[in-house]
C-alpha cells in the first residue's frame, strides 16, 4: 500500500438520520427468538432459517444500528481522536496491550502503555506504579505556592516537560517525580534562602537553590543534571559567567591600544618626553571604565653612548587617571630631567 492509496473519510455515520435500534452488546433468550441483533451473537440463528420454517427477516434497524455504531467510530478515527482510559472497557479486555496509546484527561498530550493486560488508569495517584509513561504532550506545569512542605507531583504535572515553581520558602523542601525515564526541564522562580530537592519517592535527586533553572534527567530510579555545571551559567564578563572570545579582543592592535579580558583590561603604548621638565604625558586610546590599576614605563630611546644615557622612567604621584598618566624620566647617572626621551607603557586596569 501506498501513502497516496488513502481511502475517503467518513464525513457521516452510516444512517445518521435514518431508523436504527441501538444494538445490545449481549444477547438473551428473547433476543435469540425475536431474532434481535447483538454484539454478542450477531444477527440470531432464526434471521438465516427460511420464513416456512419458522424464520424471522433481519431488521432494517438493526443493519442500521450496527453499521451507524462502527462507522461513527471510524468517523471519530478519520477526526485524529481516541479514547480516554476506561476502567469498565479495561476489565471487559483483561487490560491494555503494550503499545497501547491513550489521550490524556486534559487533552494535551497521550499517554504509552508498556505493559500487557494493564487496568490501571494512567492518572492514578502517583503512589501507583501505573505502567504507563507521557508522550508528545504540549505546555507547562506550574506549581505555586510552595512554603515549607514537600510536593509529590501528580501524573498530569509530571508529564510536561517544563516544570516552573513559584512560592516563597521558608524551609528546604523536596518535588518528588515519577520513577520514568524522562527530562525535564525546572524553572525555580521561589525565593527564599532555602534549597529544593528534586528526586523520585525512593530514589536521589539534586538540590538546587531559589532563582535557577536545571535540566534534570531521571532513569527510571534517581534523577540527575542533564550537563555539568557550566551549562548553566550565562555568557559575560562578570563574576560567575562564561566569557566568549570577544572578550579577549585588542583594540584597535596590539601595538598601541587595549587587551580585554574578563575581569580587566590592558592597555599599550608609547609616550615622549616633550619639554625640558623630563615629563611625559600618556593618553589611553580610552579611558580604563572604573580604575587605572597602575603603569610599567620601559625606555624605548635608542642608546647613544653606553648606558650612562639609559633613563630612569617613574610615575608622577597622584597624576594616574583613568583616562591617562604622566610620568617622569631621569638620567641613569646624573640625576637631571632628560628630553626627547621615549618609553613605552603597560597599564592594566577594569
């Protein structure tokens, strides 16, 4: 069969509108001898005998009724619906097969059997090892309220896969999951100084603190993080997150601008000396945002004759900002203010 080979739907139930009894699911003796329809028996012995004999034509209601009742079925199938657990269908089947797919109560997601000749509802109290597990179900659980008590989740909460709490806790408490093996995904919206406990009934969990998000996994006894820890910290420049590469920039070369790291900056250049005083002022290509930590002068003037020529290059007290600097170059041997000299800097700052 080809996918292109799909039959029509049914837009109505045979005999919508037509005379039709409603068929009997067991057949009795006055059944039998009327020559009523049931599911049981079908259409009686005595509707097949001839009329000489004794027999009874097969209602034009009955046909009716029993082709109404399963094309209306298949009308309910052609619509993408199915049927919602039923403990008196259940026992009447001795349980659903494995495999089985119901829809959930609150219409947004189904749930999978996967054990054979199971009667138990899939939204039983979660005390009960059910045999059933969620799929494809669509929204959020959000659980409120949470103080100092434990929480055991129900079925229908545990089934989405994105959990958000709210509440104001008072003491550290515990959200108790079904033993399936799913992810979710647990938005801690409380506040509080206290921590939650995310485990199954009998098995361990993690702990995680107010205002977090954690991806969490259970494999059918104790839950776990899905990542490690750096998963959850966001990308910056602060304390606790995650810096990408265009923190660790240079601006605008490495020659003569500024080195960005996390927590700092480290600015480069060249500064001259351009009176008679020795002193040299230092522009940053910009300004350091909170302080200017402190400056390393390194002379870059050719040596003319030994290093009796060589200066000694210092900072000027109280003149470092954080847009620049001035500092002050002496003679390596006669103690006098030098000009024209040149050195380069390394100032580091944030």
């Amino acid at each position: 069969m080809n996918s292109s080979d799909i039959p029509a739907r049914t837009l109505k139930a045979f005999g919508v509108n037509g005379l039709k009894n409603q068929i009997s699911t067991d057949s009795s003796s006055s059944s039998d001898s009327g020559g009523v329809a049931t599911y049981d028996k079908g259409f009686p012995e005595i509707t097949m005998q001839p009329l000489s004999a004794g027999g009874i034509p097969p209602s034009g209601r009955d046909v009716n009724g029993i082709l109404y009742a399963l094309s209306l079925k298949e009308q309910w199938t052609d619509a993408g619906m199915g049927y919602q657990f039923s403990g008196d269908f259940s026992s009447s089947i001795g349980g659903y097969p494995k495999g089985a797919i119901l829809p959930a109560t609150n219409g947004t997601g189904s749930w999978l059997n996967l054990v054979d000749g199971n009667t138990v509802s899939p939204e039983s109290v979660p005390s009960v090892t059910t045999g059933w597990v969620p799929i494809m179900n669509y929204g959020v659980s959000s659980i409120s309220g949470l103080s100092s008590s434990s929480v055991t989740l129900t079925f229908l909460q545990s089934s989405k896969d994105r959990i958000i709490l709210s509440g104001t806790l008072t003491a550290n408490i515990s959200l108790i999951f079904p033993s399936w093996m799913k992810s979710w995904t647990i938005v801690n919206n409380c506040t509080g100084n206290y921590n939650i406990t995310y485990r199954t009934q009998s098995g361990s969990g993690i702990t995680a603190p107010t205002g977090t998000v954690e991806k969490i996994y259970c494999d059918g006894a104790n839950i776990t993080r899905e990542f490690g820890s750096s998963a959850y910290r966001n990308v910056g420049n602060e304390a606790g997150q995650i810096p990408d590469m265009s923190y660790f920039s240079s601006n605008p070369s490495p020659s003569s601008g500024s080195f960005n790291f996390p927590n700092a900056v480290i600015k480069t250049g060249t500064t001259t000396v351009s009176g008679t005083d020795g002193i040299a002022t230092g522009t940053f290509d910009s300004p350091f945002k909170t302080a200017c930590l402190g400056v390393f002068l390194v002379e870059t003037t050719a040596i003319a004759s030994g290093f009796n020529s060589v200066c000694v290059w210092a900072l000027a007290i109280g003149e470092t900002t954080r847009a620049g600097f001035k500092a002050i170059a002496v003679n390596r041997t006669n103690p006098a203010y030098v000009s024209g000299e040149s050195a380069g800097y390394f100032a580091i700052g944030y």
